[in-house]
C-alpha cells in the first residue's frame, strides 16, 4: 500500500562544515551496514563531515548521542539501528524507549535525524537498510542534516 504513494522530499541542504556523529548498533551488522553507507553518501553529498561510532544496541543509542553532545563536539547526529519483533513485548520496550530517549534529546535543541529502524521481519528490515532501496539510513541523514541547517539559520 505505501509504495503506491509518492512521498515528497526535500531538497537536501548544503552545509559545508557541519560536522555528524553517526551511532549505530550493529546488532544485524548486514542492515547496520546499508543504513550507514546510505548515510555517509547522503552527509557527503550535503558537505558534511562523519564519525562513527558503535553501540551494543537501540537502547544505548540516545545515551551515546547524549554523551557526544555534553562534549558540543558536533552539529548533529544520526542514530542508526534495527530492531526486529520477535515473541516477547522487549520489542516494544526497545522501540518506545529508544524513539523516547531521542526525541527528548531533540527537544533540548539536538539535531537528530532517527533511523532505528522497527520491522516485524529482517527482509522488511534489508529492503529499508539497503542504500538502492529505501536508504532509511540516507533519510535520518538528511533529516539530522535539515535541522542542522534550521539551526544555523535561526541562530
């Protein structure tokens, strides 16, 4: 159903300087793979600049962004991850609280761009990792790098 709608982007903004912190769980590393190759291509493509660093898994994605933010070493953030449903409710504990922890780091003024991706099967997961296809990764890139732009522009 949702391929058949058009889905509008952005332009992507030139932001020559800024600087990303892409942290990512590479828990499927195949998945973690595409979401940060797609991320790297769209940051370069906006004149970006990229670190990297791995975390053990959703959960400790926003603590890393939080941590990396105390030290005000970069201009925005890119939280890359998958989490795959399985027979308990950990699956909704790790989706709500992972999404939780990095919307409030947004609303204290942290540029974030959210690609954990939440899917019922690892192929739905390939399918939005892969940066030919879906490049989620590419998205939470750009939309880190969009606020990043707001920012400055309201600065």
């Amino acid at each position: 159903m949702a391929a058949s709608i058009e889905h509008h982007q952005l332009p992507l903004p030139q932001v020559s300087g800024a600087r990303l912190l892409i942290v990512v769980s590479p828990y499927y590393r195949q998945v973690a793979d595409g979401l940060v190759a797609g991320a790297r291509a769209v940051a370069a493509r906006a004149g970006a600049a990229v670190d990297l660093v791995e975390v053990p898994g959703a959960l400790e994605i926003p603590t890393a962004i939080a941590l990396a933010a105390a030290r005000d070493l970069y201009d925005g953030y890119v939280a890359l991850g998958c989490v795959v449903r399985g027979e308990t409710t950990h699956y909704d504990t790790v989706c709500n609280d992972s999404s939780r922890g990095l919307t409030l780091l947004g609303l204290q003024g942290h540029c974030i761009g959210n690609g954990i991706l939440t899917v019922e099967t690892i192929a739905q997961a390939q399918v939005r990792a892969d940066p030919q296809g879906q490049n989620k990764g590419g998205g939470a890139a750009a939309a880190a790098l969009h606020l990043v732009a707001l920012k400055r522009r309201w600065a």
